[in-house]
C-alpha cells in the first residue's frame, strides 16, 4: 500500500516524515541490541525492511545492509526503509557460526519465538511484533556461512497467498542472479514468516566462507536498489537483468550422518549428472563413512566448505534446472 507516514518508530528510536534515524534497540528482557537506521522519505510509498545478519558471519549481507544505511537518504525514497545490521549481532561479536551466542540457536529456525524462551526466542519474537507489523515488503541478505561456498541466486516464497507468491518472484526477478528458487518451507524461517503475515518477502544469497568484498557488496547494493525502484521506493529506471533466469527445483539437502571429514568433489555453480558422486566423508583415519551421490541431473547451489561436517548439517544443496 501507499502511505505517507508521519512517523516510523521501532522502539525508542522514531523518524518523521523526511528523518533518518539510526541507533540501538535494545530487545526486552535480553542483553542484545540491535542496530537499526529508519529512513522515512518525504512522499508517500511502501515500507520495506532490509535485514543482514540473520546468520551473523554471512558478511557480504551484513555490509551491504551497513552501506546502504549509510548512503541513502530521506529525500531519495518514497516511504519508509527500516533497516538492521546485522540482526544477531551477539553471534557477529563472539564470532560465532549462524547462531546466537547465548543460546545456540538459529535466528532462521525458531522464528516467530517466544516471548518466555530465550535470547534467540525473545529476539525473533520483537522482529516479528515490533518490525513484520509495519512493512510491506521484505529483503533478507544472506551469504554462505563461514564453512560454506555458494553460488548467487534468490530465494523467493512458494507457501504464501498466489498474489504473495507472485509479488515475491517479480522481486526476486529484479535480482541480477542467474538462479532462483520457490521456497516451500513455511515455519521457522524470518522472510517464511513474513509471507505467511502476508507480506512479499525474498531472501538473497551473495558470496559466503567468512569474508567480504568490494565487488559483492556492490553487486548485493545494485540488486537491493534495483528492487526498491521496482517497489517505487527508489526513483530511476528498473534494470534489466544481464542473465537469462532459470528456476532450480526439487532442491535436496544431503545432511550429513555423522561427524568427522567432509571431501567435497565439486563446487558450487558446477552442473551435475545423476549418480555421479558429490563428495564423501572420512572419520579421522581415512576410512569412508558416508558418500553421496546426485539423485538427479541438476546443479549445485551450495556445500560445506571446510573440512569439519557435522551430524545433521547438509553437506551439499542441489536442485533440478527447469526445462
């Protein structure tokens, strides 16, 4: 919807119409606080929040989200950006992998909370009552994590209302990836939820391993505009993508059966046959105790990068391309 709003206010901190405002929320009954920048343009328009940081140590997302905080200003939009960077900032500064330093937990599996759990319960539970609430739309930028390779390409929601769904694969259309994916999954998830509240949501994946670069945060910074002028929050022209589109379907997570050493034989973005094998693990004497094998002709999106894999985690994630 359109609407000029004479104020946006998250917490203590509060922007009227042609303010921006950044500073630290803290979310009740916890020890974290998170850093938020709420730009209200002078025109009315749409609400859009933008996170990074949902998995801390996906830094090219993180970044981005900062730059963008930074550079753009209440006279350039239409609406309202409400932007926070990054999301788990305890897991940022205890440098942990995609979990809250407090509780272990994972910001996008627990998601909407719970106002009696814990510090992760407690923080997804304020996102989802003091932030969803407010907006209309939804960027989630992600990374791999800082064991994992990817290959870029977009999420976007498939378990929504159809006119959800469709307001969701048009944003992520104006992402300049070759590769996206309807998402099915409809709990634990941020950007899940926020299509379950009704609200088109797309989810990001740019760079990963633990580092950043000048070159992916502008690349991430030119698709995030890109879909803000798209949503008429941005003024100026809708790019044109420079790849041809493709759907990756029927993706499979290949989860690890146990601990020990993981020997990717592929890399992401590399086109697979079935049955060929994708990699294999060995305990700490070299004796196989898992492989892994594609069970269709497809392409990988993303693998564990490092020689540690754990129980439960996936080890490769591929899908079928579309015909």
């Amino acid at each position: 919807m359109r609407r000029n709003r004479v104020v946006i206010k998250i917490g203590h901190l509060a922007a009227r119409s042609g303010e921006k405002v950044m500073g630290s929320i803290g979310v009740p009954e916890t020890t974290i606080k998170l850093p938020v920048t709420l730009i209200n343009g002078n025109k009315a328009g749409k609400t859009v929040l933008i996170t990074g940081g949902v998995h801390n140590a996906e830094y090219t997302g993180i970044e981005t989200a900062i730059r963008l905080a930074d550079e753009i200003q209440p006279d350039e939009i239409s609406g309202c950006l409400i932007l926070i960077h990054p999301v788990n900032t305890s897991g940022f500064e205890k440098r942990t992998m995609s979990v809250v330093a407090e509780d272990g937990k994972n910001l996008n599996r627990i998601f909407p909370g719970n106002p009696n759990g814990t510090e992760g319960d407690k923080l997804c539970h304020f996102l989802a009552t003091a932030v969803l609430s407010q907006i209309d739309f939804y960027i989630d930028l992600h990374a791999g994590d800082g064991y994992e390779n990817l290959t870029p390409y977009v999420y976007y929601l498939g378990a929504a209302a159809p006119e959800v769904v469709e307001q969701s694969k048009v944003m992520a259309q104006k992402v300049n990836v070759r590769y996206l994916v309807k998402s099915f999954t409809t709990t634990g998830g941020v950007y899940n939820y926020a299509g379950s509240c009704g609200i088109p949501s797309i989810l990001i994946e740019r760079g990963g391993q633990g580092r950043w670069s000048e070159e992916e945060v502008k690349l991430y910074k030119a698709d995030v505009k890109n879909v803000l002028r798209h949503l008429a929050v941005l003024e100026g022209t809708v790019n044109a993508n420079e790849y041809e589109q493709v759907e990756i379907e029927n993706v499979i997570y290949e989860n690890a059966s146990v601990n020990g050493c993981w020997y990717p034989y592929k890399k992401a973005g590399e086109m697979i046959k079935k049955g060929e094998e994708l990699g294999v693990i060995k305990d700490y004497f070299g004796k196989v105790l898992q492989s892994c094998s594609a069970k269709y002709d497809g392409l990988i999106l993303y693998q564990v990068s490092s020689l540690c894999i754990l129980k439960n985690e996936a080890m490769v994630v591929y899908g079928e391309v579309e015909n």
